[in-house]
C-alpha cells in the first residue's frame, strides 16, 4: 500500500509543480507581449535656420513599438491651461489662425501607430514672429504640450515636451 500512496504524491507533486510552471510562463509571456507593443510618443520641436523651407513648431513621433492610444493633449502656459490651440494664438501673436498657423489636434480614442513620420502637431512660418515668440516660450519653459496616452494593454504614459515621457497610473 505504501508504494501506491508514494505513486499518488509523486503525481499531486508533478501536477502542481506543471501547473505553477504553467502559470509563471503565462505571466512571463504576458510580460514579453505587453513590451513587445509599447509606445514611446517624443514630442520635439524645430526651429529652422532662416532661407530654410522647412517648418517651425512642435511634432510628436511615436518610437516605441505599437500604437499610442490617445487619452488627451493639453496645451499648457505658465498655469494656463487648454484642451486645443485656442488659447496659445494670443499668447503668441496669431490673429489668423488660417494664414498663420497649421494644427493638428487629437481626438480621445485616437491611434497614432509607431513608425510613421514625425506628426506636426502645431506649426508656423519659420522666421515669423510667431515663430520666434513660440521658440522663446519654449525655450524659457513657458510652454509645455503633454499627451497622455496608453497601449494596447492599457500601461498608461504622458509625454511631455519638457518633462519627456513619464509612466502614470491613468490620464486625468
């Protein structure tokens, strides 16, 4: 009788022993698939020397690895604060939003996918007026453009153009 009682624990001990494997290879390749479609959202700016013809302004570029679920942009200045563009074109001299400016803005629920070209999120003439107030906004830390995003696997990120890019518990 004794051999078959070993026999029963020696099975409990391997099924138990299948089961926690099972279960920390399915937390590891949760960990791995969670990595795997993390989006990193940069957000930058370019002032171009003059003669150039390029752009000036603020771009966001998604460099991780899956698309930014968008939760919402806030444009910030000082303890100013807006949900679109409206507020910065006094602060900087555009009285027409037309000829002067070019936006794009975000929707919650909106995806930007990873490897697709810098976004220009808000742009100017270069070597304009509002260019130049823009860049010394900027550049004094008056100015802050945050996102807040989250992955696939809702792991949420606000992205900063003067903080960078931090981890949060959600978007607020």
């Amino acid at each position: 009788m004794e051999e078959k009682d070993s026999t029963k624990y020696a099975a409990l001990f391997i099924s138990v022993l299948a089961l926690v494997t099972s279960i920390y290879l399915g937390y590891k390749a949760n960990e791995h698939n969670e990595l795997s479609v993390s989006p990193y959202l940069d957000i930058t700016y370019t002032f171009p020397d003059t003669g150039s013809s390029l752009t000036a302004g603020i771009r966001v570029d998604n460099s991780g690895l899956g698309p930014a679920i968008i939760e919402h942009m806030r444009i910030k200045w000082g303890e100013e604060s807006w949900d679109s563009w409206d507020g910065l074109y006094l602060k900087i001299g555009i009285t027409d939003k037309t000829n002067q400016a070019f936006i794009t803005t975000f929707k919650s629920g909106n995806a930007l996918r990873s490897g697709r070209p810098n976004l220009s999120l808000f742009y100017v003439k270069p070597q304009s007026e509002e260019s130049i107030a823009l860049k010394d906004a900027i550049d004094d830390g008056l100015l802050d453009v945050q996102i807040c995003y989250r992955s696939l696997y809702n792991e949420y990120k606000n992205s900063s153009l003067q903080l960078g890019v931090k981890i949060v518990k959600n978007c607020e």
